[in-house]
C-alpha cells in the first residue's frame, strides 16, 4: 500500500521521493534505521493532495521538520515520512501580526524577530527544531512558552482541509498542545506584535542563548531536554541528585553538563537511548519516588 502514494507523487510531480533514507541523518540525535519513503514536497498546495490521498488510502504517514524530538526505530521501517522543512518557511510581518511558516527554525525565528525589536520569543535562543514542532510541543523556557505569543495556529486537519484554530482552541499546557491528540498538520502559525526596545529584546535573546551554550551541551547529538520537569521539581536537577551525570548504555550517554539531556556520545543507536531513558526513569522513581516523563516522541512503537 505504502508503494501507492509513491506512485502517486511521481506520476503527478508532486515532490522528490526518496526510498530507503537513512532517517538518523534528518534527526539532531543522529540514530534511527532507514524509513521506506521519504517525501519533501514542492509546495503547500503538493502537500495537501498528499496528505488527502494518504487519508483516503488509510495510509500511515509522519510529519518531520528538523527531527530536534523525533527517535526513529533502529533496521528497516516500513514508514512513509513527509519532510516539511524545505516548504512552510515565510516569515511576514504586518502590522498587527506576524505570520510564520511551520518549517521555519525556531532559533532563526527568535534571533531575526529580536533583531527588528519585537518581543516575545527571547526564550527561544538556543532552542532547536521548527516553528512547527515548537507548537506541537509548546516549547518553552526561562518561564515563557509558545502560547504566550500565539493568536492563532493554521493546521490541515484529519480530513485534508485546511483549518485555523484559535490560540485558545488549542488547549496549551506545559510541555503539551492540542495537536499532540489529533492527526493534523501544523503548517503555520499567527503571533502578536508586541514592538519593544531593539537593543534590549536582543540583549535578552543573546544572554538566554549564552546562558544555555554555558549550561547546556548543545554541541553534542541530542535532541535538547529528554524529561519533562516534574511539578515543583527539575528533571536534571533530580537526575544528577541520583548520581547519573555521564552514566553510559552503548553510546547514549548523560549529559555531564546538564543531566535532562542524553547525548549520542558514540555512535548511539535508538536502542541504546531507549535504554538509558527507562533506567534513568527507574532510578529516579527507586530513589525519589517521583516519575519522569521524557518530552521525545518515538516513532512506530517507541515508548
């Protein structure tokens, strides 16, 4: 079945479809086998007759921007994925608004939007992956979230057709969205104006970025924090206080910079960071009692 909609996109030149990827290399944490299909479409309009024919053929498909949070399995996975990121990449200001594609990346966003003076995404210095998946997750930091500056997320829904939802039809909560429930596609997203002093919003995005370079390993192959922070507590703070900062299974290491992070240190497979998640979870509940939850997602049976 998954061969049809390649079929499909070749005889209509939708896009270029690749078979066999090596998917670790369209990921940040570098592991994962090879997917089936790979799709990168041409345009919006290419994308959604896509996503409509795999609807209505029943077949099984995944989104991919950057891969900053996405763990593949390991061997050969009979996966059809379509890849946004070189499409949904505009970025228009207006006066009362500004309209960001999906595909656009979240660091560049902050850094551009901070450099013109508009306030709001500081807290995305450093931050890895897409507008997109930015959304999806509601990602945040130093106390601010993707939420606070949306008005509104356009979206091709479970039927193929394009939507708007409303900032708060989108149910937004810590580390969580609407859509992380839902089969649709984010494909751009509306966000306040809010006009602010040139010097001292970029200021503040340049220090955040800063302090996480100082604090956090984003040299390193990973996919940034690996747990969500418990309530009232911080996942790295509780995972360092159990004496697991540098602990190793085959190549996926903690962070010993910063213990919420696991890092491909060497050739790391999907089984090796799996691994490592649940004993760190393990640990951290024998001697805490306190569950962690990670904010990776993985793909095709991962847990």
């Amino acid at each position: 079945m998954i061969n049809k909609v390649a079929l499909y996109i070749q005889e209509n030149a939708l896009g270029k479809i690749e078979h066999n990827v090596e998917i670790r290399y369209h990921t940040t944490m570098d592991v994962g086998g090879t997917v089936c299909y790979m799709y990168s479409p041409i345009d919006l309009e290419s994308l959604q007759k896509v996503i409509k024919y795999n609807i209505e053929n029943e077949i099984y498909y995944i989104i991919l921007g950057r891969g900053s949070n996405s763990i593949f399995p390991d061997g050969h996975n009979e996966i059809f994925v379509i890849k946004i990121s070189n499409i949904l990449d505009e970025l228009l200001i207006e006066t009362d608004y500004i309209y960001v594609g999906a595909g656009y990346s979240l660091q560049k966003l902050s850094k551009n939007l901070s450099k013109k003076g508009f306030s709001g995404l500081e807290f995305a210095g450093g931050i890895p992956g897409t507008v997109g998946g930015a959304i999806y997750m509601n990602a945040g930091a130093h106390l601010k979230e993707m939420k606070d500056i949306i008005k509104s997320v356009d979206i091709i829904d479970q039927y193929g057709e394009k939507k708007t939802l409303l900032v708060e039809e989108c149910d937004f909560n810590y580390r969580y969205s609407i859509f992380q429930t839902m089969k649709v596609v984010i494909i751009g997203v509306k966000l306040k104006v809010i006009i602010a002093n040139k010097a001292e919003v970029f200021k503040q995005m340049s220090g955040n970025l800063a302090y996480r370079k100082e604090m956090q390993p984003l040299e390193k192959k990973s996919c940034g924090s690996t747990f969500r922070n418990p309530p009232g507590y911080h996942a790295g703070k509780l995972i360092e206080e159990c004496g697991l900062k540098g602990y190793k299974i085959g190549g996926a290491m903690v962070s010993d910079k910063h213990a919420n992070f696991i890092i491909n240190q060497d050739n790391a497979t999907t089984s090796d960071v799996l691994e490592l998640i649940k004993y760190v979870k393990k640990v951290v509940f024998e001697k805490t009692a306190i569950s962690l939850h990670q904010e990776l997602e993985f793909i095709n049976g991962g847990e």
